[in-house]
C-alpha cells in the first residue's frame, strides 16, 4: 500500500583435504596459499676465453684473448604469501533493504544481490579495473568485430545436474531474445543474430554489427538458467527458485521475510563457497538494519544511512567496508503524461535544485553533485561537465513560459525508508520556494517501482546502480526503446549517439559521443540528477565474525569466497 505524507589477478591453490561434511559441528579448516610467477629477463657481461689464429710474416700463430659478451637468461620464481586460514561452514546473514521482484534473470534485474549468488555469467569483472576475466569462459577470441567466440569451462553442473555447455548457452540466449517470453533482457542483447554450437566447450556469437561493449553486458545480464528448467518450469518457479551454475543455491523465498541459500555441493571451483548457508532478510527501514547488525541478528547489511556512516567507522566491533560506486541519484521525470511531459517544467525543477544544500541536508554531506548519467569512476566521466547551478528565477520563467507563472503540482513516490523521506523533504522545501507544490507518497519498492513501470507515475526519486562501461548507465535509461527506460523519453539524436558509441571500441571516439549525448539528456532533464552516487554512501558495513569480504563498485555483495569466524 502506497502512503501519502505532506511533510517538508591472483591465482589461489587450495591446499589441504576437506575432511569432513555439510554436517560437521566445527567448520573445518582450509588452507589458502596464494602463489605468483614471476617471469623475468636477467641480463649478465660475461668474459669468454677463445683461440684466434692471426697470420704474422707469412706464418699462422695461435693466440688466446678473452672477449666480453652479453647473456640474457630467463628466471622464473615462485612468490608464496603465508598461508592464510580459511573457515568453511556456517550460516552468513545478510540485511537487504528491499525485496526483488523476481529471481530470474530474464525477468528482470531488481535481486541482482542474490542472483549474483546462484546464476553465472560467460565472464566477469575484475573488481579493481572492471574489465571482463574469464568466468563460465576460460577464454574468447574474436576474429573480426561481428563474432565472438568462447571456450567454455567444462566440468560445469547446473543445481539440478544439467550440463553447462555450449548447447545450454545457446538455448538460454534464444529463450531471452524470444518475442513470446517477454523479457527485459532482450534490448540487452537485441544485437545477437545466432549462437552457434561449435562443439561441447566452444560456442560462437553472430552478431548483426560491432557492439563494443558485448563482454561487459555479457557479464551484468548474461546469466544462465539451466534448460532443464526453462523447458519445464512454471513461470513461478522462474521466479521463486530459479536453477542456475553458482556457488549457492536456492532453499526457500518467504515473501516479506527472507530468501534462503544453501551451499552448491557440486560447484566447479573446487573448495567453494565456504559458507554452509546464505540467508536474506528483508529490512527495509534503515534503523531496523542497523540495530540488527549492532545486535548480531545479522552479519552485514547491504548500505549504510547517512546518519550512520561516521558512527560505525569509529565502532571497534563493525567494519565499513567500501569502494567508489557507478551510480547515481536522481528524480525520474514521467515524459508521457502532465506536468512532465512539457520539458520547460522539467528544466524548471533542474534550475530549482540545489544539489549542494541537499547532499548537506538530505546525505549529511556524504556525495558530490551529479548532473548527468556518467559517474567519476567512469572513464567518460567530465568534471567539468556542470551545466546547473541553482536559479530561481531561470525556474520562475520556465514555469511562465510553460503557463504556470505560479508555479504547479506533482506527486514523487519513493521507498518508504526514513533515509528516503529526509531526501524528499529537502527537495520538497526547495521546489517550494517557486510554487511548486512537490506531494509525497511512500510505499513498498516493488509497489512503488511496479506502478512506475506501468507508467501511472510524475516523479520518481530513486537512482540507479550503474556498470562498469558509460554504456551502462546510458543506452537502457534513455534509449527510445531501452528495457529501463522508466521515464518514456525519446529523442532521435540520443539514439544514434547511444547506439554509435556502443557498436565502436576507440575511447577517445566512444567518450566525445557519450559527453554529447550526456549534454542532451541533461539539457532536456528526463531525469532530474542530483548526486553520486545512488545511496547515500557507497559500501557496507558487517560485524568482526564476517571474514574476507571484498566490496564492489556494482555495489553487488559477493558471498563465495566469504567466511565467518564461529568464535
């Protein structure tokens, strides 16, 4: 129910025999010894004593001299770190603060956090550079800019004991692109004209022209559903317990409470997960997370409020664990229906906002101001690029040149979260100041978000994640015909530059047209953008016991090679 409110590249050998089962009282220990090659050219002058036969008066004399001479040799050294102990068992509890809309990927992407633990792509993301490394791949080629073609890791076993192989492949990527399964996916990977099956391990793609960002989609939206299933589930099943190749698999999903995983006995990488169990519980409100995580309830929570932030980087028992994040935040503009659809309102609103007062009021000074879709860690990013600096009267003569001279109404919805409200106020104070008149209704995030997508919204405050190329947090929020194009803008010129800068892979060519493209969509304000990055910090906080966690800047939780102490 919707509420309304008036108010204001490491290699790691696992060495060491697991000896003993899932059923084991005491988690067991394994070692992690991580070893590196090192390869280099040693160069050495050497002196070398040689015979020389000179001729002096008509006669052959012998005579020894030493002659200095240059040896390069290859030496090859192995690097071992201390063996770090490891603990496989038990149960990890994860605070998440909304509940997805589906587990299956070719349905949509809002339980990324948890299909990120039981379905695998081709290939993945260094988690430093974000470039792709090979996953469910062990290796590409790509013999011209229309094919791509993978060697696939064998020994792969989907959850339900299906084979991961070429076959699989090639049917999961005709069911995403078939008209009749409806699925989101399918812009993702529209630029796909057949798979090929080579042999059992090796599979190419055709594509109908260059894509340049295919390995980077491939790892965020190309995840694999075992065909087994596909053939023969029911729709909710897809949704509830999908089968897929990662190192958990799905137990139970009780709606409004918690989603439960259980440890994939048969993973292909050999020793992991570690964790016997993997649990979900759904906290939306903030203050409820992070008095569970204080209390133990849970281990780790998905990102930390504002008013939080300094509190737990001082507390001895909990570790802040972050990295820069691709998102950003911003008020989602509904270009079909009034008020919004007359673009001088929506520009009214971008002059009206003062992107510094609200990081200081609504973020508590966490963040930095956003004015289009391209974040800092992104290469295409621009920190020139500020178009916006707050305008009262600018906004005024929008609003009167749009007929309003003082001013108008709308309604944003949000996540009922206090953290969410406290945003709202701040801009709700501010449009105030013109006239305009900003109403907010609260709710549940599916709710919210389902009445969103069917387009019975004005405005919504929300965000966006991001990915690790411009392409990602450009082409499917502003493309005509984008899967997560909420706020049903179109403009023809943002089209070809969109589609031109992902068929290219020269930077400097991909740069200009994404800046370009960038300055239209912030110009014609389908979005309101207001800072970076989307929550109001970027990371997690989790207690002591929660071992070996690395952060991402996904800001996607990755449980596979965590550990808890049972201490």
């Amino acid at each position: 129910m919707l509420k309304k409110t008036r108010l204001a590249t490491t290699l790691l050998a696992l060495v060491g025999m697991l000896i003993a089962g899932c059923a084991t009282p005491t988690p067991e220990v394994i070692e992690k010894v991580v070893t590196k090659e090192v390869e280099k050219i040693v160069t050495q002058v050497v002196e070398v004593e040689k015979e020389v036969t000179k001729i002096v008066a008509g006669t052959p004399v012998v005579e020894k001299v030493v002659e200095t001479k240059i040896v390069e040799k290859e030496v090859t050294r192995i690097v071992e770190v201390e063996p770090a102990p490891s603990k496989r068992g038990g149960t990890l509890t994860v605070a998440r603060g909304s509940q997805p809309s589906t587990l299956n990927p070719y349905g949509g992407m809002s339980g990324r956090l948890t299909i990120a633990q039981i379905m695998e792509p081709l290939v993945d993301l260094d988690k430093e550079t974000l470039e792709p490394v090979p996953l469910l791949a062990t290796s590409w080629e790509i013999p011209d800019e229309k094919t791509y073609v993978f060697t696939l890791r064998k020994g792969v076993k989907f959850h339900d004991g299906t084979d991961f192989d070429a076959q699989a492949v090639k049917f999961a990527f005709e069911y995403m692109l078939n008209p009749d399964n409806a699925s989101p996916r399918a812009s993702d990977f529209e630029r796909i004209e057949s798979v090929e099956v080579i042999d059992d391990h090796k599979v190419a793609f055709h594509l109908t022209e260059p894509f340049g960002v295919f390995l980077s989609v491939l790892a965020t939206r190309g995840f694999f559903v075992s065909p087994t299933m596909l053939q023969n589930a029911t729709p909710a099943e897809l949704d509830a317990k999908p089968v897929g190749t990662g190192p958990f698999k799905v137990v139970e999903w009780i709606r409004d409470d918690k989603i439960v995983l259980e440890r994939f006995e048969d993973y292909w990488d050999s020793g992991l997960p570690y964790l016997d169990e993997l649990v979900y519980k759904i906290l939306p409100e903030y203050t409820v997370k992070m008095v569970a995580l204080r209390t133990g309830e849970v281990d780790i929570v998905d990102n930390v409020p504002a008013t939080e932030i300094e509190a737990v980087k001082k507390e001895e028992n909990l570790v802040f664990a972050s990295v820069p994040s691709t998102g950003y935040r911003s008020i989602y503009l509904n270009c079909d229906a009034p008020p919004f659809n007359d673009m001088r309102l929506r520009q009214a609103l971008a002059w009206a906002l003062d992107r510094e007062e609200f990081i200081r009021l609504g973020t508590l000074g966490i963040g930095s101001p956003a004015y289009g879709p391209i974040a800092p860690p992104q290469w295409a990013f621009d920190p020139s690029f500020k178009p916006y600096k707050q305008d009262l009267d600018k906004a005024r003569a929008l609003m009167a040149e749009a007929g309003f001279p003082d001013g108008f109404s709308f309604a944003v919805k949000l996540r009922n979260s206090s953290e969410e409200i406290r945003m709202a106020e701040v801009l709700q104070g501010q449009f105030a100041e013109i006239g305009i008149d900003m109403e907010i209704i609260t709710g549940e995030y599916n709710a919210v978000r389902a009445t969103v997508i069917a387009g019975d919204y004005d405005a919504f405050l929300v965000g966006w994640t991001g990915g690790p190329d411009p392409d990602s947090n450009t082409h499917n929020s502003f493309n005509t015909n984008g899967w997560f194009n909420w706020v049903n803008y179109s403009n023809p010129e943002v089209d070809r530059l969109l589609d031109e800068a992902r068929s290219i892979s020269d930077i400097p060519k991909r740069t200009e047209l994404y800046r370009e493209a960038e300055r239209i969509i912030s110009d014609e304000a389908p979005m309101v953008f207001i800072k970076f990055p989307y929550f109001a910090a970027d990371g997690q906080a989790h207690g002591l016991r929660v071992k070996n966690y690395v952060p991402d800047p996904q800001q996607i939780m990755y449980f596979k090679e965590v550990w808890v102490d049972p201490k």
